[in-house]
C-alpha cells in the first residue's frame, strides 16, 4: 500500500503571514491540531503544531537563562527559539525542519519515520509542492483495509513451508523447542514455551499466514534443564 492510498488531499493550510491567535483560534474551532504553511505558489515551507504554540505558554514560566548559558549557547539556536515564542505569525512560530514524503511511498516506510520521529502527521509533497498530509489517522485506513485474498485454496503442506520460514527469521520463534504442523488450514505449535509473550507471538504468526483458517498452541512450560 502507498501514500496516495490513503493521504487526505483536502488540506487546510494558512499563509506565513497568518496571525498567531488566529492559529489558535483554528485549532480550536476546527478541532485540529496542526496546520501546513504555504505560499502562494503551492511551496510548503513550514508547519505549525499546537506544540508550537503551547511552547510560548511553556516559556512564560521559564526563568530566565544564565549569562553563562547566553554566553555559550548556539546563537542560532536561541534566535530561533525567541522567534518561536514571542514572533506574531505563522512564519515565525512554524517548524521548518520538516519530515516529508512522497505519493508514491510506501505506508510502511511513513509509518516508520511517524514512529522514529515522535510525530503525528507528514506533509506529502512533490517538487516541493504540498499535495496533502497523511496522519496517524490516516494510518488507521492502512489497518482497516481488506486484506486481498486469493480464491485459489492453499495446500497444508505450502501453509507449513510459509510458517517455517517465517518462524526462521524470529529468533523468539525457538524452531528447537517448537515445531509446527498443519491439518485442514489449521496451524498447531507443539512444543515448549519460554512465555506468554512467546504463544501471543506464536499465534499472531500463524494467523498473519494467508490461507490458515485458526491457530492452536500444544505447548507446556520450558524445561528446567534449558536455558533463557
């Protein structure tokens, strides 16, 4: 699945010349909680978050920095964040520093930066251009997307081949304590287990094969004698 399968390309935006409490009044009226700044020719050039703005709540209640931290602090950096909490439109509260991606990515790979980055929402663009946002909301679709299956039926035998390998590449899978079969669609794990962590795994596994109709664990506590 990609970005352009699920983005919203209806996308409120506001200009950089936009005022601070209008921002706050579209966050509140509009139930949102970040909106893209772009120019007149289309070109993203910033978003501002409720974040942004809650930071010049934040700074009213900071004391005042040292003369040994103004001294030694990143000039740049301090003008940026006086910009941020006393500037009066959106292109001074706006975060330029900005994750991105494309139409034509894929859902996994936004999920990824949404998750390494600590965001909610990526601004998808195209030669700089803002084509629409994709949210976390967004990435619910994903989840909730019919799965396409085949009408082809699936032999047991190609069921277990698929749960081998995919057992291989978890090392959690202990392949030398469990071992699996397959009856009439049905995965069976036999074997021991070192948790419950291990059968909750065991089982979403077995049932993110395409072709297998339910999952059964046949497992008892790890053996004393084997090591964590």
């Amino acid at each position: 699945m990609f970005v352009r399968d699920i983005m919203t390309r209806e996308v409120m935006t506001v200009t950089p010349e936009t005022p601070v409490p209008a921002l706050a009044a579209l966050f509140a009226e509009r139930g949102i909680s970040g909106v893209p700044v772009v120019e007149a020719s289309g070109n993203l050039i910033g978003l501002v978050t409720e974040g942004d703005l809650i930071r010049r709540l934040v700074a009213e209640d900071e004391q005042p920095r040292s003369w040994l931290s103004r001294l030694f602090g990143s000039s740049p950096q301090q003008a940026h964040q006086y910009a941020q909490i006393h500037g009066q439109r959106a292109r001074d509260v706006m975060s330029t520093q900005l994750q991105v991606v494309g139409e034509d990515d894929t859902v996994s790979h936004a999920a990824s930066l949404l998750e390494k980055h600590h965001i909610r929402r990526l601004p998808v663009v195209k030669d700089g251009k803002l084509l629409g946002i994709l949210s976390r909301a967004d990435m619910m679709r994903a989840l909730l997307a019919p799965i396409a299956k085949s009408d082809a039926p699936v032999s047991d035998r190609e069921l277990l081949l698929r749960v081998r390998a995919e057992m291989r590449k978890q090392s959690w899978a202990d392949s030398y304590l469990i071992f699996a079969d397959v009856a009439d669609g049905v995965v069976t794990f036999h074997g021991f287990s070192r948790s419950a962590d291990v059968e909750r795994a065991l089982r979403a596994l077995g049932e993110g094969i395409p072709g297998v109709k339910a999952v059964k664990l046949d497992l008892a506590p790890k053996p004393a004698f084997v090591a964590d």
